[in-house]
C-alpha cells in the first residue's frame, strides 16, 4: 500500500527557513520518489485549528514514507520546516479509491 504525508500548517513565518526547507527538501524527495499531491484550493475548512495550508505528499509504500521521515538529511531539513510555520505532520497507509 502506498504512503502518505499528510501535513497541516499554517502560513509561512519564516520565508529564509521556508526557503532553507525546500532546498533541502528537493533531494529527499527525489531519493525516495515522494510526489506532492495538490488539492483543489477552491475547497473551504469547516473544520479546523487555525490551518491554511494543507500538504499531501505520496509514496510507493508506507515504509518507504517512514523510511523519508526518519532519513538523518530529513531530520535536518525539518528543523527549518518547523522554524517556517506551525504544523500538524502525519503517516498514513492506504490506497486511493479507484473511479
């Protein structure tokens, strides 16, 4: 089953650790095939704490989405992640329905 990165957070505070994050970000993902996925930004929260922006980030499997988190290179990117906003970070398992 794939694997997901599902990420709440709020706007970003701090644009240089913000930007810090996506450099670092790049060849992590590129490493363990991570894809972001974009929802339609149309879509309203009726139900929230304060979060604007929400990330969901795929993988071949869920192993492989733990295997990302806990990678040392993202450890150290992540600290910049949370330098940049307050978040909400979970792994999920589970497969997309199909049509």
């Amino acid at each position: 089953m794939k694997g997901y990165w599902l990420i709440l957070s709020d706007s970003a505070k701090d644009q240089e650790a913000q930007a810090m994050y996506g450099k670092l970000w790049t060849p992590i993902a590129e490493k363990y095939s991570a894809k972001f996925k974009v929802l339609n930004t149309q879509t309203v929260l009726m139900e929230t704490c304060g979060y604007t922006r929400t990330l969901i980030v795929e993988f071949d499997s869920y192993s492989q989405a733990l295997a990302c988190y806990q990678d040392e290179a993202y450890q150290a990117a992540k600290v910049f992640a949370q330098k940049a906003s307050k978040r909400e970070f979970l792994i999920l398992e589970g497969e997309p329905p199909r049509g």
